[in-house]
C-alpha cells in the first residue's frame, strides 16, 4: 500500500469520526432539549416561555410567627443569587408566581440527661409550593413535600464546637460561658431555621428546574 493511500485511509478515518462525533452531538442536544436544558454554557429553560418570577404570598399553617416572610425572602434571594429567572418586585411584571404553604414547622426533644431533661431538639419543615402564570394562574409546576430536617443543642455544656451546626452558625465558644439555656437555646433556634429554609429554598429551586 502506499503512503498515498496510507494517507487517504487516514482522511477517511478522521472524517467518519468527526461525523460520528456531530451526530452524538446532535443527539445530546435532542435529549437534553428534551428535559429543558441546553448544552450551550449554562443556560436552563422552564415551561411557558418563563423568563421572570414574582416570590407571592405564601401561608402558614404552622404556629411559628413569621416563618412566612422569612420563607418568602429566603426563595427570593435564592433565585436571585442563582440567576436563571429574573425576580421582579411585584406580580403584574413578572411571567409567573411562585407562592405556597407551610404545611409542617415542629421542634421535638431527642437527647435527655440523666434528669430527663431536654439537650437537644430535631427540627422538621415543610413546604409546598407552585409555580403559576402571572396573567391567568395556570399552574406550571407544583413541588409537594418539600421537606427539611435539622438539630440544634439547648444547653450549654452540650455544645461541642467542633459540630457542623456549631461551625454554621454564629455563636462564638468563648461566648457560651455568658449564655444561659434560654438564651442559648432561642438562638440556636433560629440559626437552625435559618439552615432549615436554606435547604427548603435550595431544594425547591432544584426540582423546578429538574422536573422540566
């Protein structure tokens, strides 16, 4: 054989796998057209032509105050920060609506001392939300059980620093000693909801863009 022909042979070869490699490519971009992503950077469709949310009223059937609001600006700073819809400041600007209800907020005791008394509480929230069309409420999604489980310690001489919840939170060790188990508890309360609708508010992001 010669180099001549070595050399077409080797042409050919390349040719039918640059062919190869743009069907795949091409086929890719059909199955992933398909589930509302793109190829291309980073981009990521919803349904209806969504390119706008307003964060609406969401209720609260559970007993803690203000869990509402603190939902509500937890989503809007996470679809904010994350940037593939943009947030508008009220529902007549936006493409759709994205409200809901807090089904379930419950702090229960799991560890006791020696006296049966409480050292650390589980804490449980839950969520529902859907997504709606601003100009007609057409539901485009609905994310059911959204749910987030989280401890926190309520005494002082339980509080071991090298936890995660400890290192997430915003208590420092040398300040323990000035801390009663009220007041250390209530705290860790409310750093423990705040990691709580973190969760919530990064999960219901997730799903509404991967049930598409």
């Amino acid at each position: 054989m010669t180099r001549r022909s070595l050399a077409r042979g080797g042409g050919a070869g390349a040719v039918g796998r640059l062919a190869r490699r743009r069907a795949l490519a091409v086929l890719m971009g059909a199955l992933t057209a398909g589930c509302g992503y793109h190829l291309l950077g980073t981009r990521v469709s919803v349904p209806g032509n969504i390119h706008s949310l307003y964060i609406g009223k969401f209720e609260n059937e559970t007993r803690e105050a203000g869990l509402q609001e603190r939902l509500a600006f937890a989503l809007e700073r996470e679809f904010f920060r994350r940037g593939v819809l943009r947030v508008k400041s009220d529902r007549e600007s936006a493409d759709a609506v994205l409200r809901g209800t807090i089904r379930d907020f419950h702090a229960r005791p799991v560890a006791f001392d020696a006296d049966d008394e409480a050292l650390q509480y589980e804490v449980r929230l839950e969520v529902e939300c859907v997504l709606e069309r601003s100009d007609g409420g057409e539901v485009l999604w609905r994310g059911k059980m959204v749910r987030a489980v989280d401890e926190f310690s309520v005494r002082t001489d339980t509080v071991v620093p090298s936890s995660s919840q400890f290192q997430r939170g915003k208590i420092e060790f040398s300040a323990l000693d000035d801390l009663t188990s009220i007041q250390l508890a209530e705290t860790e309360k409310v750093l423990s909801v705040d990691r709580l609708l973190a969760a919530v508010v990064r999960d219901v992001y997730d799903r509404l863009l991967d049930d598409f």
